[in-house]
C-alpha cells in the first residue's frame, strides 16, 4: 500500500500549494489593483484566493482598468484568474458579465453566455507574454440607454502567438455579426446588404515596437502588418484581402492591400451607393472588371488598395486619407 501513501502525500502537497500558491497571488493582486486605485487606473472591490485544490487562482471582486490617455474603462462584476499547478505560467481569466466599457467617452455595455481569456507567459521579471486569447460566445455590444445591441455575434474568437522571430501570429474571426438595423441603409442606400455579416476572418502576422509583457510600462505600438488572408463573407458577396503594411511615423499605414472577388459587380454597386466611387466612374470600371475577370482563371477580379502619404485608393480610383491605425506616445 505504499503506492497508496505516496499519492496521498503528492495530493496533499499540491492542495498545500495551491493554497498558499492562491494566498500569495490574492496579496499579489490586490496590492497591485490598490496601486491601480492610487494612480486612477483601475482598481477592484476586494481579492480572494481561489483555485483550490488544484490550481493557484484569484477571485476578484469589481475589477476595474482605466486607460485615461484613450479615455476608455472596463468592470466587471467579477472575474477568476487561474493557472494549474503544473503550469503556473498559464493562465486563464473568465468574466462575469455584463461588463462595462467606455471608449472615446462612449459608455458601453457587454454581454455574453461565456467571456474568457487565456495568457501564456514566460520566464522573467516582466513576465513576457508568449500567447494570448480571447473566446466570447453570443456577445452583445449595447450603447448606454440603447433598447438594441449595437453590435452581437454568434461567437468572437482571437489568438495570438509569439513566433521564433519576435513577430505575432494573429488568427481572429466572428460568426453572425449583427450590426445595427439600418446601418447599411445609411452608409450604402440600395446597396441591398443584410444587417448581419455571415464571417469575418482574419490571418496576420504583426510587428511590434516593443514585446509585450504583463509588467511592461507601456503598450507596445504596431510597426508592421503582413495580411496572409483577410475574408468577409456579407449578403452572398465574398472579398478577401491580402498583403503588408508598414506604419508611419503618424501613426498611418503605407503599402498595398490587394483585394480579390468574383462578386465584383455587387461590390461596385455597394462602393457607388456609399459614395466611395462616382456613378460616372461606373462604365469604365464595368468594362474594366468583366476585362479583368475574363483574364483570370477563377473568374475572380483583384485590384490594389493602396495607402502612400496619408492618402489611399484602390486601383485608380482615389479614395481620400488614410485613416490613422495607431496614436504614437
């Protein structure tokens, strides 16, 4: 029997590390929010330990982040950090919903069946992040006194992993994205596009002015995004992107995104109706895709959406400036 007393002496140490593990990190965390507190950054209603018996974990009461500088805030009733004992560098952080946001000023709310987040660390003092990501299920973005979600989707999914060469491998999508009824009327009258975006995926690798990591002092800014396949699937049209970007000193991007469709004509009709491209433009550029999807072999049209000095357009139509991806500090 002496198996038998060797896997009670091992259960039993682990249940003492999970407990004194959760203890340390409930300190850790609450003395780190109280730092949050005093600077105006964030700030929680009280820290308990959690986990137990396998895991070390933190239960967080009305955790709360405030990024002044960006004028945005997130709570949330509750959320639990976690990491098994056998991998204490991995941790995953589930939310209680609703939680509140506020970007730019607006007050938001958001909803879903299932909020969680998972961070893959490594070793040092900043403790660098490796991996990072977010799942939500059924979410609704709702605008303060709003009756109806200003955004929903049936799931939301985001991965993000270091690679060898210090650079992001991003992998994001959201299934059933409702946007809010009428928009489309508003932005391309007639175009006849649903409120609800079939699929959004995305597959990218970004580069970084600095690696992120869960101490670090500041955010790390984008320097550069290289598009391997971007796909929106709306209303029976399907467009796919792909290319590379580098950001300027402005914070804007420079380079070519080159766009590719086989529903060229439905995605002409939607770029007239919301004003993009002239209705006089129209012939020639009808007469220009049906050219161009003749000479391809999948009947598919591609054309180049490029950004160069503040500015962009796709193909030869000119579409005014380049909008701004990151605030430089």
């Amino acid at each position: 029997m002496r198996w038998l007393g060797a896997i009670t002496a091992l259960a039993a140490l682990g249940a003492a590390a999970s407990w004194g593990g959760g203890t340390l990190l409930a300190r850790q965390a609450a003395e780190g929010f109280a730092r949050l507190a005093a600077e105006g950054r964030g700030g929680a209603a009280s820290v308990s330990a959690a986990g137990f018996p396998l895991r070390i974990g933190a239960a967080v009461t009305a955790p709360a982040l405030d990024f002044p500088e960006a004028g945005g805030r997130w709570q949330a009733p509750s959320a639990e950090l976690a990491a098994p004992l056998w991998a204490p560098l991995d941790w995953r952080i589930a939310a209680t919903a609703p939680q509140e946001l506020t970007l730019a000023g607006q007050r938001f709310t958001l909803a879903a069946t299932d909020s969680v987040a998972t961070l893959g660390l490594g070793l040092g003092a900043a403790l660098p992040l490796r991996r990072a990501t977010l799942t939500l299920d059924a979410p609704r973005l709702s605008v303060e006194g709003a009756t109806a979600p200003a955004l929903a989707a049936q799931d939301v999914t985001a991965t993000a992993t270091r690679a060898e060469d210090g650079r992001w491998q991003i992998v994001a999508g959201a299934t059933a994205l409702a946007l809010p009824k009428g928009l489309n009327d508003s932005l391309a009258p007639g175009a006849g596009l649903p409120d609800v975006i079939e699929t959004v995926t995305v597959d990218a690798t970004a580069s970084l002015d600095t690696p992120p990591a869960l101490m670090a002092e500041r955010m790390p800014e984008l320097t550069a995004l290289d598009l391997s396949d971007a796909h929106l699937s709306w209303g029976g049209r399907a467009l796919d992107a792909r290319g590379a970007l580098t950001i300027d000193a402005g914070g804007r991007p420079e380079g070519t995104i080159t766009l590719s469709t086989r529903d060229w004509a439905a995605w002409l009709k939607v770029a007239v109706a919301a004003g993009l491209v002239e209705a006089k433009r129209v012939p020639m550029l009808t007469t220009l895709g049906a050219y161009l999807a003749q000479q391809s072999t999948d009947g598919a049209v591609e054309l180049p959406l490029a950004f160069a000095q503040g500015r962009m357009s796709l193909g030869p139509v000119p579409l005014g400036r380049a909008p701004v991806l990151v605030q430089r500090q």
